[in-house]
C-alpha cells in the first residue's frame, strides 16, 4: 500500500476545492455542439456555470474556423460537430480535404490527438532535436516517423530502437483509420507530389490554428529561438522541435509555464512551442475574418524634417511586411502630423516665422487702441485653420520655407472682415504697417 504524506505548509497552500472541469477546459467543443442541437446557452442551466472569458473565448474560436458567422451556425460548423475531436482537428480534416490531402489531416490529427509517439519528448528533459534534423513543419516530420514505421512494418523492439513507442504508434494508427473513414474523401484534386502536399498539408494546420500564428524574433546564437506571437506576448521553441530555422510559423503544441512559474530549467516560467509549423504569409489572406488588414501611418523624420508614410501588411498584431516612403501630404493625417510639427518648432520654419510674433502683437496693439478698424489678433482655431491650409498638399519643412505666414494670416483676416460686412479699408497688411509701423 502507498502512503503519500504531505508536509504541513504543502497542505496549508493546497485549494479548498478543485476548479470544476467547466471553468478549467477549452469550451469550444461544449459550444458547438449546442449551436448544432440548436440549444441557446442562456436557457441551460449548469450545475455550475461555464465562464464569461471562457465562453467568449470558445466562440471567437469557433468564428475564426469558420463554423460561427455572427450567432449562427455554418455549413462548415455543421460538418465539424459531425466529427467526435475537438472543432480545430475537424478543421484540420476539413481543409485537408479540400486541398487534396485528406489522408494526410487525417494522420497528422491523429498524432495531434494521441500521446506523442517518439518516447524522447516523454522523457524528463522533455527530449532533444537531432542536430541535423531541421525541417518545415514539426507534424510533417511526424509524419514521416509514423510512415516509416508503417512501411516497415517494425517489430517492437525495432520501433523502441528508432526511438519510438509501439503503443503510441498503434493507437495513432487506429485513429488515422477512423477519422480517414469519418472525413470521407478528398474534394479537391488528390496531390501526388510530395512537397505539394507537405505545403497542403501546413496550410491546413494554419486552417486549424489560425489564432497561432507568430513570428520568429532575432536571438544571439546559442539561445532557444523565440517567436512573437500574433495574438500579443512572445514563446520560447523547444529543444525537441526540429522546425529551429521556420521565420512564421503556427503554433500548435503550446504549454503555458508561466502560471506555475515553471518546475526549472531553461524554459521555466515561460511559454513553451514543442510543436510548430511553418506558413507563407500569402496564406492568410484565405482565413475567414478580418485579422489580416492594411495599415498605413504618417511618422515624422526628424533628420529629413518631413513625413515619412509607413504602410504595413499586419495579422492582428503581427507586422508581415512593412514599408516606408516619403509623404506627399495627399491625406489629412499627414498634413496635421506637419502642423503639430509646425508648431512644436515655433512657426519659425516660414520664411518670415521669426517675424510673426511682433506682427502678432501689432494686431492686438490695433485691437486695444484702434478697435474700429477691426482688426485683432488670430484666434487658436483661426491660426490652425491658416497652418493646415498652408501645410495642405505639403510633407516637409523645405516646402514651407518659402511660404508667408503673415500674408496667410493677412488674407484671412481679410476675408473674415468682408464675411461679417465690414471690408477693411485697405489691405490688412498695409493697414498694420500704417498704423502701427516699426520707427517713426
């Protein structure tokens, strides 16, 4: 009889009660099914109820796979509640027949589904890549591994000497049959060349992953490649995988050690990929949704003096590609970044900038003493109006150097007096050099 004994502070920091298996795992599946039957979650009643998060997370989920549009359920969720694994393997086995590789979804959603096969990850360091083993896509890999023990119809003992577990290996085979049945076949073209069908095969796995995807990030040689993910925060790759050399990838097996803050090691504390799979970024434009989206942004050079416009191809809060040109003040955006810069440097970059201050104050000397001209300093808003027009169609400081703003604030002055029926009787600038002139 095994006795397991429990030190006092080991039991005083133990919870009073276990998390219900509701409020603990992915309720995606939980979900479907009751848009399949056709049930509204509200009218159930749960013996204890599922969470808020939890429930949003699953549908936002299910959307992203295409079996959810707005509350309602697709043809495509309809086929995958058909399928008895979870809504991203039947995702998995629905895109792999549509492009043509439904057997091969069918083994990688096995070996997704199943233990691992190769005894090394079950080990306590969690295994080790090959160092010459580098390749795409961590399940096509896999993959590989399970038709060589097929083909070769290895004996138990050859198969632990590949490094393999035998059990694992059957069971993965018994559910690649089964799920090769349930899928049905393929309803594209049927693929026969082998790097067509690993690609088909890695766009599925983006099919089934979609909210995945990540981006590989510079280290110093030596150091565990790490990858920033789409949807925000960063994951360290696992020595066992071999796809160390994949730029953008989808992550499939991932493990969140940063709760716990990890049982030691190099990877505690952190996230951790042990399975990934690379992607082209030409792929996402097929997903459903709209993570995938054009962005452009006027930034300033403060070197050059000028707009810069930085357009970027991003999947949520990835950046795919990114590109920089200089302004040509043809939008709004970049003709007010130029007036706030305008006015960060004091209007001195006109050509007669240094000048308006006095002028300025001529205006409010006319104000005071010779109220019945009409004339009186630009307002804030007023003066704003004057640098967007000015600034209107231009992207630097050199385009401005030649400009008057005196002469600009003059003709709208101008123009707001004969607006309100009072024309001056002169041209505002001449009427400000008369009447309050530099020297006598």
């Amino acid at each position: 009889r095994c006795i397991r004994l429990y030190t006092r502070h080991d039991h005083d920091l133990r919870p009073e009660f276990e998390l219900p298996e509701i409020r603990r795992l992915d309720l995606a599946e939980l979900l479907l099914t009751l848009h399949a039957a056709g049930l509204a979650l509200p009218t159930l009643q749960f013996l204890d109820p599922p969470l808020p998060a939890s429930l949003e997370a699953a549908e936002q989920l299910l959307t992203r796979l295409g079996a959810l549009a707005g509350s309602g359920i697709t043809e495509q969720g309809k086929r995958l509640a058909r399928l008895p694994v979870h809504p991203r393997l039947g995702r998995l086995l629905s895109a792999g027949q549509e492009y043509g590789v439904g057997d091969a979804a069918a083994a990688a959603a096995a070996l997704l589904s199943e233990r691992d096969i190769r005894l090394a990850q079950r080990s306590l360091t969690g295994g080790r890549a090959q160092a010459e083993v580098a390749a795409p896509s961590d399940v096509v890999h896999l993959l590989e591994l399970l038709e060589l023990a097929q083909a070769g119809r290895l004996s138990r003992a050859a198969l632990v000497r590949e490094g393999l577990d035998p059990d694992a290996v059957a069971r993965v085979e018994r559910a690649r049959r089964q799920l090769a049945r349930l899928g049905g076949g393929d309803r594209g073209p049927r693929l026969r060349d082998g790097a067509a069908r690993e690609q088909a095969l890695q766009r599925a796995l983006l099919a089934a992953y979609p909210d995945r995807v990540a981006r590989r990030r510079p280290r110093p040689p030596g150091e565990a490649p790490e990858f920033i993910l789409a949807s925000g925060g960063s994951a360290v790759l696992a020595a066992s995988s071999v796809a160390h050399e994949v730029e953008l990838a989808v992550l499939i097996d991932v493990e969140d050690r940063t709760a716990a803050g990890g049982r030691g090691g190099r990877d505690s504390g952190r996230v951790l990929v042990r399975t990934a799979s690379a992607i082209e970024a030409d792929w996402l434009i097929e997903l459903p949704g709209d993570s995938l989206k054009e962005t452009t942004e006027g930034l300033w050079n403060p070197d050059a003096e000028r707009v810069e416009v930085v357009r970027r191809l991003q999947y949520e809060q990835l950046v795919l590609t990114e590109s920089r040109a200089v302004g040509d003040g043809a939008d709004a955006a970049q003709g007010e970044l130029l007036v706030a810069k305008v006015k960060a440097a004091g209007l001195q970059v006109f050509s007669d900038g240094e000048a308006y201050a006095q002028w300025a104050a001529k205006l409010a000397f006319l104000a005071e003493h010779c109220p019945e001209v009409g004339l009186r300093p630009p307002t804030t808003t007023e003066l704003d109006a004057v640098l967007r027009a000015l600034c209107g169609g231009r992207a630097s400081f050199a385009e401005l150097r030649s400009e008057s703003l005196i002469a600009a604030v003059a003709a709208q002055l101008d123009r707001l007096l004969r607006s309100q029926g009072t024309p001056p009787a002169a041209p505002v600038a001449q009427l400000v050099a008369r009447l309050a002139p530099d020297h006598l």
